[in-house]
C-alpha cells in the first residue's frame, strides 16, 4: 500500500520514503500493483545495515592498501614482512642475523579476470610455496596463535623503540592474502632459547571474528637454537623486483647475512643469491624510550589522562609517563599551565599543558637512543653492492627530532662503474638517470616513490651545483646511485602498507644538509676526475709536438730523428711519473685513512676506499711547452 500521509521533517518537508529495495516512492504516486513490502526512510535502512568492521575484515577488503593489491606487488611485500620481522626478532635478541629465503612456484595455479587485455579475459599467476626463516628470539608458545591470527596484535605498536614493524599488520596481512588466493593456512615453527624443542602451529585468519583458527599445533624439531620460521603458499607474479629488494635490504643491514633461493617456473632449478655480511659488528642495539610530551596529540593526552589509573597526581602523570619531565620540570609545567601540582591527572587541562610545553624549553628527547647503519659500514655495504663504482661517498647528521620524536639522517652515494650504471635507468645512449634507494629503519621501501619526503627531497636539490646535469625538480642525469637512509623511534609512514614518509619539516631540512654535503663531495671527485682528463688530454698534444721537435732539432743538429724523439718522450713520461706520484701523496687536511684491522676481510677494498678520497690538487698552471719540457 502506498502510504498517503507524508512524513514531515524537522523542517516541514515532507521526507520521501523509500522501499526495503531501495527505490524512492512519491508520496501521491499512483500504482496499478499494491506494494507489499515495508517501507522505511532511507536513514532507517541505512541503520539496518548498520555493524562495527574489524581490522581483520577491513584489511581483508582492503588489502591493497597494505601492497597486496596485485601478484607482483603481493609476492615482495609479503617477503619484506616476513624479513622485517626476521631482522627485527634478530634485533631483539642482539644476534647477528641469519635470514634464508625460500621461494618455489608450485603447479597450482591463481586465476584473475583482469583488464589489462582488452577482452578482460582471465590471466594465472602461480602459487608459490614461501618459506622465510630466521635466528631470531623466536615466540613463546602461548603467543604463536595471537601473534599470527589477529590483524593488530603485536610487540611493536605501543613500543617507542626504532624497529622494522610498528603496526602489527605485516604478517596478518600476507597470512590474509595468502589464504585468499590459495585457500592455505600459513605454517609458523618457532622455538625460543629456553625450549628445548621447537613449536609448530597451523593456521588460518577468521576474518569475521579477527581470531586465529588453529589447524593443529604439535612440538616439532627446530635446526636452530632460536628463531622462526614462516610458510605461506600466495599467489604471485615473480619479477626483479623480488631481487632488487633484497639486494636493498642486505645494503641497509650489512650485519646480515641473507640467503635467496627462487624456482621461478615449476621444474626450473633454483637461482641462488647469497648476501654475505659486510662487517660482522652489530650495530648499537635501539633503546625503548617514553613518549615525549611533544609527540601526543590533545586528544590522545585527554583519553590517556582520563584513563590513567596509576598517578595520584597530575605532577605524578607527567613525570612517570613522559621522557624528560623531573620533578621540577613537572611543577614548571604545570605551574605555567595555571593548575596545581596535586591535582588528580583526570583535571589536567590538556590543551593548557601542551601549550605550556611547545612554550617553555622542554627539552628534546634522547636521541641516543637510535641505531643508525653507521656511516662506516654503509660504505662497506655499498662498495659490497656495487664493486666496481669509480667513487662511493656517505654522509650523516646527528639524531635530531620531529614532533618529540627522535629521528637520523644518513646518505650514501655510488658513482659511475658498470654495477651502477646497471641499476640506473638508460635514458639514451651514454646517458644515465640516477636512482635513489629509499631505507626507512633499515628497510627499503619499494613502492610509491613520488608520495614520499626521502625522494622529493632528492629532486629538489640543486645537483646542477654539484656538477651533476639534472632537469630542474628531476633527479641527476649521472651513473650514480643516491642512497637515503631515515631511522626514526616512529617513521612516520604516510600510508599503513609503508611505502611512503610523510611531510615533517624537520626531516626535510636534516636530508637536506645531508644531500648537500653528499653532492660537495661527489663534485670534489667529478672536479678530480675532470683535471686528470684535462691532463692526459694535455699529454697526448705534448706527444705531437714532440715527433715535430724531433724532426727540428734532427734537421738542425743532423742528429737521429727517433733517437731524439724517443729521449722526448721519456723525458715527458718521466715527469708524468713525478706528477701522478705528488698526487698521490696524501693531504694534510685529507680524512685519515682507516686503520687496516677496520676491513680485515676485504684488504683490496680498503685501497679503493682510500683511494676514493680525491686528494686535493695544486692550483691550475698552464705550462708552455718548454716549460713542461724543462
Ligand atoms: N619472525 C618472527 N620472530 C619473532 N616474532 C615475530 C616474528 N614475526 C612476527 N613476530 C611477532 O608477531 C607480531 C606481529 O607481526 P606483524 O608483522 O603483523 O606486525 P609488526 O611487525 O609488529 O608491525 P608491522 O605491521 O609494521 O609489520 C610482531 O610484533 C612480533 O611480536
Ligand atoms: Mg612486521
């Protein structure tokens, strides 16, 4: 029946009301048919559907917000979950790590109707069999399930401690991903130092319920002492990228010994890479900080005041809670902020004490509390990479702060050599453009370079200064690979897949400096690399002049024509000889040259580092010839 009475609304409007299935019914419509069905205002079906979403069920529809939006995207996310997790159970323990790969195609194949053909016919990707396994702490039985089958549940998210994860989405995200697309479980072993056997779950992700459902679980054999291990069967489109990121991920770990091993296509043999460690040195292992009062946002400081159930005292709240507030800092604060120090924390005027806080000097958080890759061992890490670079540089600043929270900056560059020039795009013939890798806590992020603050930062520096051709806001047009490293006790990701750093004014003006202070040394080398071409170019005209001088004097003293030619030309060589020895002869002012125990396993390297730094040459002095001959 149609309903005669209009609704009227707050305003007098009438409201038009509307079917279950969703059509509109105009309140003096005609219809031939009674219509049978209930009939709601579009506010009530909306109410209807009405129902809270977890993070489980959000992610599983969304997961390309997290880099599994297609095969060839999902297979290298997934790898750099799993060795992010690795690296950092690996951190926590204070071990050097050992991460192996395994990644096998298998027969089964994943099927997608897709619209890159124009028929949107159905394109197959196989499933590959994955295995990442590591010498990390392991997890303690009674946490395997939570840790792998509830999106959000983690060790890192409430920690302010540099690590590779901080969300506690990686590895339920591939775990999702992979029994959506094989319909498999994922199989976790994992055994800590004090179990004496190792621990196997199976399981599988209720999206619906975000809880782990547990195939089966049983003590198994482990091979290690500790550590984890993860299978996953996932669906996926094998490309270099797989290599190139753990190529990038060895360079920003060069503690790490890591090893790959890919079958491709089924039946193929399996390719292995070996990433031997660079330096056997563990870096400065991070340390777990409070949050800096700088760092809250009103609001999240209104629901932690309002939660607290510790502190008697606001002077108590701030003091027990935030890094870098004493006693007297605290009652400083507060004072400015016009409330007493006795008051219950729940009466903190949050916005006055934030205000109180950006005013006064509150100071900056520690900040040696990071772990850095350590300009040394970058540049080991580099040189590893890209063996035959003509130069390598790097370049750090000191830890400083977004927001309250720590953050450092490190660069490294390679320049020219055949490895470099293979990782740089061909642009034309002879001409290259540079590439950058992006390391946010040690970890190459492979997607979405134009969203992030590293790689902007890069185009807008002038290389042009720096002797490097570059389109104005483009990168350098060189044979060189920019390296950009942020560590930070909370990388700020723009996205939650971490592809991207987001905008802090702190960090672009620190990689700044830092770039620029890169750029001046590779213009020192490119300027050294100019004045010896200049010169060879000098030597070979010297070398034509003197066939002709020959001639001359032959004709003038009836002496041999070759015979003097040939005392020219040693004499020339001679003083070329003397020259290229001065040159060799270290500077004053020059960096000294690291001790030979420093690289003990590479001591050929250690000649190329040295003789990375461009000495620094005499001013320019044009010679005549007789001067030069003299
Ligand atoms: N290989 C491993 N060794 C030890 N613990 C692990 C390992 N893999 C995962 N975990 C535990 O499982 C938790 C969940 O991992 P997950 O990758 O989902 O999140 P995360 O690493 O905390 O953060 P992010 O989402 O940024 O990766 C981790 O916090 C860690 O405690
Ligand atoms: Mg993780």
């Amino acid at each position: 029946m149609v309903d005669a009475t209009p609704d009227v609304g707050a305003k007098g409007k009438p409201q038009k009301k509307v079917t279950a299935s969703g059509k509109a019914t105009g309140a003096k419509r005609k219809s031939s048919k009674p219509v049978h069905k209930e009939l709601l205002t579009a506010a009530e079906i909306e109410a209807r559907k009405m129902r809270a979403v977890n993070p489980a069920q959000y992610y599983r529809q969304n997961l390309g917000q997290l880099g599994f939006g297609d095969p060839e995207h999902a297979l290298v996310q997934t790898i750099k979950e799993l060795m992010d997790n690795s690296l950092d159970a690996c951190e926590a323990m204070g071990v050097l790590p050992e991460v192996t790969v395994e990644l096998t195609a298998t027969t089964k194949r994943y099927e997608v109707v897709t619209n890159k053909t124009r028929d949107g016919s159905v394109r197959t990707f196989p499933v590959f069999k994955l295995a990442v396994e590591d010498n990390g702490c392991g997890v303690l039985k009674g946490k395997v399930a939570k840790c792998f089958g509830s999106v959000l549940y983690g060790s890192k998210f409430f920690s302010f401690r540099q690590s590779r994860g901080q969300q506690g989405l990686g590895v339920h995200a591939a775990i999702i991903y992979a029994q959506l697309t094989s319909l498999e479980p994922a199989v976790i072993t994992t055994k800590t130092e004090s179990d004496p056997k190792g621990f196997q779950v199976v399981l599988k992700i209720d999206t619906e319920k975000n809880s782990p459902v547990m195939v089966s679980s049983e003590e198994v054999e482990f091979s290690k002492p500790h550590g984890t291990r993860v299978e996953l069967m996932i669906a996926g489109d094998y490309t270099q990228k797989v290599e190139s990121f753990i190529k990038e991920l060895s360079l920003a770990n060069p503690h790490a010994d890591l090893k790959f091993s890919v079958v491709a296509q089924p039946g193929q043999e399996p390719k292995v890479l070996h990433f031997k460690r660079a330096n056997e040195a563990l870096p400065p292992p991070p340390k777990e900080i409070r949050p800096h009062l700088l760092s809250m946002e009103p609001g999240a400081l209104l629901e932690m005041r309002s939660n607290d159930t510790c502190c008697s005292t606001a002077k108590q709240f701030l003091v027990r809670h935030f890094v870098r507030i004493s006693d007297a800092k605290a009652e400083e604060l507060l004072k400015a902020s016009g409330l007493a120090v006795s008051i219950p924390p729940k009466e903190i005027d949050v916005e006055a004490l934030l205000k109180a806080a950006r005013e006064g000097d509150l100071m900056r958080p520690p900040l040696d509390v990071l772990s850095p890759i350590g300009e040394d061992a970058l540049r080991q890490s580099i040189r590893r990479i890209y063996p035959d670079a003509e130069f390598i540089c790097t370049a750090s600043r000191e830890p400083w702060s977004y927001r309250g929270v720590p953050f450092q900056i490190e660069v490294g560059a390679a320049y020219g050599g055949q490895s470099v020039i293979e990782d740089c795009e061909r642009v034309k013939e002879g001409v290259f453009k540079s590439r950058v890798i992006r390391l946010a806590n040690k970890c190459p992020l492979i997607y979405d370079s134009k969203d992030c603050l590293l790689y902007k930062v890069v185009k807008e520096i002038n290389w042009r200064n720096y002797k490097l051709p570059q389109e104005e806001g483009n990168l350098p047009m060189a044979p060189l690979v920019i390296i950009v490293s942020l560590v930070s006790t909370k990388v700020p990701y723009s996205v939650p897949g971490k592809f991207a750093v987001a905008y802090h004014e702190e960090i672009r003006e620190q990689l700044k400096l830092a770039l620029q202070n890169l750029g001046r040394m590779i213009q020192g080398y490119i300027s050294h690399r100019q004045r010896q071409e200049h010169e060879q170019h000098r030597q070979s005209i010297f070398q034509i002049y003197a066939k002709e001088i020959a001639r001359d004097i032959s004709v003038l003293t009836g002496q041999d024509q070759e015979l003097i030619y040939g005392k020219l030309m040693e004499s020339i060589k001679s003083k070329q000889r003397a020259k290229a020895a001065s040159r060799l002869k270290p500077e004053p002012q020059a960096p000294p040259a690291p001790a030979p125990e420093a690289i003990p396993q590479h001591p050929e390297k250690r000649m190329l580092e040295i003789a990375e730094i461009p000495p620094q040459m005499p001013k320019k002095k044009q010679f005549t010839l007789e001067e030069y001959l003299r």
